[in-house]
C-alpha cells in the first residue's frame, strides 16, 4: 500500500494494520515554504490502533522544516517529531457525540479513499510552533543586531 493510492481509512484503522514510508516535497505542496528539495524526504507512519474502545488511526511523522526565527529573522531547521492517535468516527453524526464527550478530541470521519499525504501534511502544519524561535543563544548575532537597529 502507498500513500499515493488513497484507502479507506475507518477499514485501515481496523484492519491493524501498518505502514510507513516517505513522502517528497512535491507531495506536500501546503509546505512548499517549509520544506527544501534538497532534505531528507518526510517520514511517516501509519498503523490501525484502538483508541478508548475506538478506532483509531496512530500516525507518527518526522520531519525536517524550514522556519523564520521571530527573534532574529533568520532561518533554521527544526526537527518535528510527531505522533498522534486519531480517532475515526463512522460518520459526522458519530464525532459530534465524541466531542461532545470530549471537545478536545482530535478525530477523523471516515474516509472511503483517505488522502494519506493531505494528513501528514496537516499534522505537520499543526506541528509548526505558532512563533518559531532559535532555542536560547543560538540566535545569529548580526541577525539580532539589525533587529535592534530598527
Ligand atoms: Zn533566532
């Protein structure tokens, strides 16, 4: 199975199954800013899990992006690693009764040809910190200074 073909998502996150692999730039347009040609393709993968007595799918992504430090304007890489387990409820009817249960819940409908790439790439965006900054000190100096000058 290959993220390209689209499957259907509640019967994956039944099945058990899992699968992994790699997705290009190219695949991920919404990141086209954050992701450089030239790095080491994004790794995901994927495998059916129960959740709560739930269906779920859990998807695991690492990823090398590209951001704007906020403190320094420079760019840095920053290396996401992320893992979430994402519910899949049968039908919308199904995951209003869950967040009604539970508003923080972070689920899926299900999905007779689930776009694999779309939710790698949505976890990536909802990976990406809001105000991206160099860890403390590893600010470019002259960065900072040109900062300051303004
Ligand atoms: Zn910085």
């Amino acid at each position: 199975m290959s993220a390209r073909r689209p499957f259907d998502s509640l019967q994956f996150a039944k099945s058990g199954e899992s699968l992994s692999g790699s997705l290009r730039v190219e695949e991920l347009p919404r990141l086209s800013d954050s992701l450089r040609p030239d790095d080491v393709a994004v790794q995901y993968r994927l495998v059916g899990v129960k959740a709560s007595g739930r269906p779920a799918l859990r998807l695991q992504v690492t990823a090398k992006v590209w951001l704007t430090c906020q403190r320094c304007m420079t760019r840095y890489a920053e290396l996401l690693e992320l893992d979430s387990v994402l519910p899949v409820a049968r039908n919308e009817a199904e995951l209003l009764r869950w967040e009604a249960l539970d508003p923080l819940l972070d689920a899926l409908v299900a999905d007779p040809a689930l776009d694999l790439a779309a939710l790698v790439e949505d976890e990536i965006l909802l990976g990406i910190p809001l105000v991206p900054m160099h860890a403390e000190g590893d600010c470019d100096p002259d960065g900072l200074a040109l900062m300051n000058e303004h």
